[in-house]
C-alpha cells in the first residue's frame, strides 16, 4: 500500500525536512497521485502526525510527542520562504533595507523578490514581489538582494547613498556579509533589470565593488 511505503519514506526524513509533492512522485513514481496524496493526507492526521502540510503541495516531518508545540519547527518555517520562492530569489523591501543596517524600521513579514510571477502563498506569512529578470537564475541569493537593495534603497532606506555605503563598507569588514559576490554575473544580471536608469546601475556598482571583496551573508 502507498500509506505504508510513504510513512516508511517520511520517517526517515530528518524533523524540519521540507519536502513537495512532486518530490514524493518521483520517490515513488509507481503510485498514483491521488494515491499519494491520499497517504499524505492520512499522515497529515490525528494529534500527533509525523506529517504536517505547510502550504499548497509542501510539507514537513514533524517531531513526534510534541502535540503542544507549533506544528511546523521553527527551522522548517524559516526555510518554507525560500522553498516557495525558488532559484534567482532574495530579499527586498523594508525586510532587507533593515537587515542590511539601512533602516531601524522592522517590517511584520518578510518580502522575497522572485522571478516570473508571485507565488500564490497567503498562509506562508511572506510578501513576494515578481520580478521578470531571467539572468537572476544565475545569481546565489545575496547577489539578488543586493540588485534590490539598489532598487528599494529610495523606498526605504532612512539614510542616504554616500552613509548607505558607509555603514555597508563597516559591516562588511566586520564580517556581517558572507555570501560570495561573483562581481561579473552581478553586474551582468544588474545591467538586464530594465527601466531603473544609470543612478541604480552606479549603485549596483557601488555595492559590487565592496562586496566582492572575501570576508563573512546577510541573514536570510
């Protein structure tokens, strides 16, 4: 039966695993999708499940005894953002102008930047924004947040350009940032992102320049 092989499959899972559906079709590519859902639905039940749906199609081991605690962990949540979001993804908005030390203001969700469409995703408490910028696929996920950082700076950044640099040139040498910056893919995606104009594409320089130097990513 699904049920049985599945649960087998999930419990060796590490607790916070996030996994899809489409994963679980492709552990299993025998069995039906409705059988799978069906299992996975049966897993998601009772006080206790070894399952838990976090959104639409993703889920998560659970740790077993603790029908008190939160049912998604705490590690699986963080991570849930990023899963929806996909490849070519970072922060945007206030979210990331605040963590990057350009404002004190800490906004109640986290915003993500993603290419193509926004993700229909009301429940995962995150605010998505669509960007069409396919060249941001190649990029790791510091290096898109900071064509964001260069694109929202002006939305909500409390300080400005000249300090904004300041303050990123302190951070970095005190090992705030770690990601990598692949200087040419940087400013080769940043030179696509269309309607912006030379000031951003200066900023982008600006913020490539520092940041491919080596030292430690912004949190994510």
């Amino acid at each position: 039966m699904a049920y049985g092989e599945i649960r087998e499959w999930a419990e060796r899972l590490p607790v916070a695993a996030l996994f899809t559906l489409d994963e679980v079709q492709e552990a299993f590519p025998c069995k039906s999708r409705a059988a799978i859902k069906m299992a996975l639905g049966r897993l998601c039940g009772g006080d206790d499940p070894l399952v838990a749906r976090a959104v639409r199609s993703i889920y998560c081991r659970r740790r077993l005894g603790q029908r008190r605690q939160a049912p998604i962990p705490v590690e699986a949540r963080e991570a849930l953002p990023w899963l929806i979001a996909g490849p070519g993804s970072g922060l945007t908005g206030p979210d990331l102008i605040n963590q990057i030390g350009w404002s004190t203001q800490v906004p109640p969700s986290r915003w993500i930047a993603v290419v193509g469409r926004p993700p229909q995703a009301p429940d995962s408490a995150t605010k998505y924004e669509g960007r069409s910028n396919e060249k941001r696929l190649a990029l790791n996920r510091w290096e898109v947040s900071l064509i964001e950082a260069a694109r929202c700076f002006d939305a909500w950044a409390e300080v400005g350009w000249e300090e904004a640099m300041e303050k990123y040139g302190d951070n970095k040498a005190r090992g705030f940032y770690s990601a990598p910056v692949r200087i040419a893919l940087f400013l080769d995606a940043a030179s696509s992102e269309r309607g912006l104009g030379p000031l951003f594409q200066g900023r982008c320089r600006d913020l490539g320049e520092v940041a491919s130097t080596e030292g430690p990513a912004i949190a994510a």
